[in-house]
C-alpha cells in the first residue's frame, strides 16, 4: 500500500495551470495545506480544494508584502471563520524587508490576535532571519494556535526554545540537502515534523517542485529515524492526523 504524502506549505494558486495542479493533487491523495500570500486571494484559493477534502486552504498575509497589503487585515478578520488554518505570515528579516519591520509586525501582532480571539488556529509561519523574533510574537499570544514553522532555517538553541513553546515544523527539500539543514531536522521531535515542497517556489535541479513532491525530504528523514522511507511517509502522516485533531476553532476538521 502507498502512503500518500503530506505538503504542508505549498502556494497551489502560484502554479501555472493552479486547476491542473490541485487535480494531480486529488489523483495522487496528497494531503496539502495550499497557503495563500493575501486575504484577497483566499477566496478564489479555496475553491481549488472543491471536492478534494485532502486539500486545506489557510488564510494568509505574507511578511515580505505586509506593508503593501495591511489594508486587507479587515477582510482576513471577515475571512478567519471559514478556516482553521492561517499562512502564510511571520517576519522577514531578510535586508530588503527589514526596511518594513514595522508593518511586518504589526500584521502579525494583528493576526495572532485575531486568531486567539477566535479560538486559536493552525498556523504556518514564516521566519527566515527572523527566528528569534517570531518566537518572542507567538510568546505573547499563547492562545493563538498551534504554530508550524515552515522551513526553519534558526540556530539550534532557537530550535529547543521553539520545541519547548510547543512549535511544530514543516521540512523542506532545501533544509534536506544541505548538511546544517539535514542537523536541524535531526534534533526536532520526532512526531512534531511534517513535510512540505513550498512549491513553486522551491525547486530541485532548477525545477520546481510539484505539490506533493516530498520524497527526497522522506529520504532525509527515513535516514534520520533509522527506518525505510515508506515507514518515515507514515509517521508523517500519523502526525498530520494528529495535528488535524487538535482542539482549534474555525470549522470543524475534516479527515
């Protein structure tokens, strides 16, 4: 029996043929969290997931275009309820965005708010340069939600804390390839990892990776745990199920 893969960031409505991809998607039985970049896009986003209940649509402002879209922080708060899921959002603290901190944070100081208020949700967060950052955030809304850092690229003593505030995280093929990427992944807990492509704007070779293209980052974890990459597939899996049950508002969760 194949295991189906999980991707639990990758921007579906960023394909070329978006339609094409979330069918390859429904064929193969991925199960996909497909983020989006703007509240604007969610709508249209989400109905890429019709009649595919393995698809999850979350609702997001990304941190490198927060000072472009702050005026749409009104329909994400219109938007929340129909999702449990929020990203893509976080901090950047890359030079070239680090000239909007201010709004960068503001969004996702507004976002984590919103998102305890309502019950708390599941959030894939951005942190590149901005590790320790997005930590100190989420320490102050401890009812937003169960955060997953989406390719963690932070120090190993950021990685415990992280661990410690209950964070999850979504591995990559890049972090997989790259031997300090590869010792990050070995010091996460074993059933707090999910797997992800980040498609399409990670790519392999100089080819974007497909939805649900996950398999060198199962190689890399099979070596990890010691086992067969089939069994490191259903450990994932067993842990987005897990995650999927957790106690968060918006709708009820589907399997």
């Amino acid at each position: 029996m194949t295991v189906p893969s999980v991707d639990f960031h990758c921007h579906l409505d960023l394909y070329p043929d978006p339609v094409l991809a979330a069918q390859r998607c429904r064929d193969q039985g991925t199960y996909l969290l497909s983020v989006t970049t703007t509240p604007k896009a969610w709508r249209q986003t989400a109905k890429l997931a019709n009649g595919a209940a393995r698809i999850r649509t979350s609702l997001g402002l990304h941190p490198q275009i927060a000072h472009e879209r702050i005026g749409e922080l009104s329909l994400f708060d219109e938007l929340l309820a129909e999702t449990r899921y929020i990203g893509e959002v976080g901090l950047d603290g890359n030079p070239e965005f680090k000239t909007h901190w201010r709004e960068q944070n503001r969004v996702l100081n507004h976002v984590l708010i919103s998102s305890a208020r309502s019950g708390g949700r599941i959030i894939s967060l951005h942190s590149r340069r901005a590790t320790t950052q997005v930590l100190d955030t989420l320490a102050q809304h401890p009812e937003a939600g169960i955060p997953v850092l989406h390719w963690f690229s932070g120090t190993k003593m950021e990685l415990e804390r992280a661990v410690a505030m209950g964070c999850w995280f979504s591995v990559s093929s890049a972090m997989a390839i790259s031997k300090r990427g590869r010792d990050l992944i070995s010091a996460m807990p074993k059933d707090q990892i999910l797997t992800e492509t980040d498609g399409p704007f990670a790519a392999v070779d100089g080819q974007p990776l497909a939805p649900g293209d996950v398999r060198i980052v199962q190689e890399c974890l099979a070596s990890c745990w010691r086992t067969d990459q089939e069994e490191a597939a259903a450990i994932v899996v067993t842990n987005f199920r897990r995650l999927m049950a957790s106690n968060v508002g918006g709708p009820p969760a589907t399997s």
